[in-house]
C-alpha cells in the first residue's frame, strides 16, 4: 500500500509589530509633572508655595498666566478636547471633518504643508479657555493649541435668566451676550431647564466645558469658518463677566458672583 502523505497547514504569520501596537495601546499620557516643576515667575512660585490657591484671585488681579502649570495646579480636574475646524481631502473621503486644517505654502523647493488646531479646556465649572496651534506637524500643533489654552483661560457667570424658568440655579447664562469675529455674529439667550445646548455642534464642546447646559443661540455670518464662529463664541462668554449686574437683579437671575 502506498503511503498518503498530508501536508500539516502552515500556521497563520505572525502580525509585524503586534506586541509593539499592544505597547501602544497601553500607553497612558502621564499629564504635567508638577512635583518637579520650577517655577521660572513669581506668580508660579506664590502658588507653588500654595500662598494663592483660587485661580479666581490671578484673574481678578489681572495678572498674565505665563506658566501652564499653575492652571494645572489649581484647576486639577481641568479637560480638553480638540474641535473640528478642517476637512479631510482625498476622493473617497474626501468632505470629512478632522480636527487638523492642512494649508500649503508655495515655494521654490515645493509645498510645504502646516497643520492647524484648536484646543478648548475647561472644568465643567464656570473656567474655560481656547487656543489655535500651528505647526509643520500634527502633534507639535496639538501641544501648542492646548498650551495656549490653558494660558488663555477665563471665567464666566452662569445664571438662570430664562423668564420660563427661573429657579436661580447656574445652568444657564444670566442675560442675553453677543459675540463677533471677521463676518460671523453668534447670540447667546438663556434657556429653561431641560432645553440642551440649541447651538451648533463645536460650540456645544465649549460650553460643556465652561459648565453651562441650556442655551439658546442665533448665528449669522459664514459660520462655516470654525475659527470665526468658535472666537466669536468666547467673545460673547467674556462678556457674561464683564457686564455688571445690579445688586437687585442678581438674586432674582441666579447669578453667580
């Protein structure tokens, strides 16, 4: 009888650089390291020396923040998150938004590509900032947007200004704002509780971050630019701080101090 060989089945290839995206997954950001932090101002040493601990004082007091880390420090349970202000190019996947504006500078060597991006920070509790970040590469540009971010960060005055409401709890904006930037205008009205944010989707990022969660608004303008629309945006949530209140109407609006 003849023999009958079988062929054993080879076993499947090995995935090249399976334990390195393993690695990679795992990864975690460290975040600021603030136990060997410096201080290179005197403001960053009065706070980590712990003589000021409410960042509500630094910006009373008009002082520059030129450290990242004393928002870190006092702002611990700060977010971020990166908007969508460019559009992805190709035939297939062509029209997408993506978080990084690609722009291209004409030379005589060839085009030189830059990416942009805009980075919003907040705590969910009345301090938000947004910064833009410019870089020959994508990460580079990241890091720049969030630093100046956290560098441009402010507070606002939430409240309860909707005549339909008014049961004072800071969910809303006390009064009426208005904001503007190159041909984009954005108004921003107080809503009832249960309303949402009525506001376009990169907007609602920011104001999920500032704390606020019913707002109504109106637009104008080529609101396609995201850059306009999301700078005219924090112009009208500056206002909500810089616009005083009298002493009578602040408790009946819910405003905070």
């Amino acid at each position: 009888m003849e023999e009958v060989k079988t062929e054993k089945p080879n076993p499947a290839p090995a995935r090249r650089g399976g334990r390195r995206d393993q690695r990679r997954d795992k990864r975690v950001d460290p975040g600021p390291d603030l136990e060997n932090w410096k201080p290179r101002t005197s403001l960053g040493n009065q706070v980590k020396d712990k003589k000021i601990t409410d960042l509500t004082e630094i910006l009373a007091s008009g002082s520059k923040i030129l450290e990242t880390e004393i928002v870190d420090t006092l702002l611990p349970n700060i977010e971020s998150e990166l908007l969508m202000i460019g559009q992805s190019k190709g035939k297939f996947g062509g029209g997408a938004r993506r978080i990084f504006r690609q722009t291209q500078k004409k030379t005589p060597e060839g085009n030189k590509p830059s990416f942009g991006c805009y980075a919003v920070i907040g705590d969910k509790n009345g301090f938000v900032g947004a910064g833009t970040g410019k870089s020959k590469d994508t990460v580079p540009s990241r890091e720049k947007a969030i630093r100046k971010a956290k560098l441009n960060v402010f507070k606002i005055k939430r409240g309860c200004g909707s005549w339909q409401c008014g049961c004072k709890e800071p969910h809303s904006i006390p009064f009426t704002v208005e904001g503007k930037s190159g041909s984009v205008k954005i108004r921003l009205m107080p809503a009832p509780k249960g309303s949402g944010l009525v506001v376009e989707r990169e907007c609602q990022k920011v104001l999920k971050l500032a704390g606020i969660k019913d707002v109504w608004s109106k637009t104008s303008g080529q609101t396609k630019i995201k850059q306009n629309l999301i700078t005219a945006l924090t112009k009208a949530l500056k206002e909500l701080r810089q616009t005083k209140i009298r002493p009578k109407e602040q408790e009946a609006l819910g405003a905070e101090e």
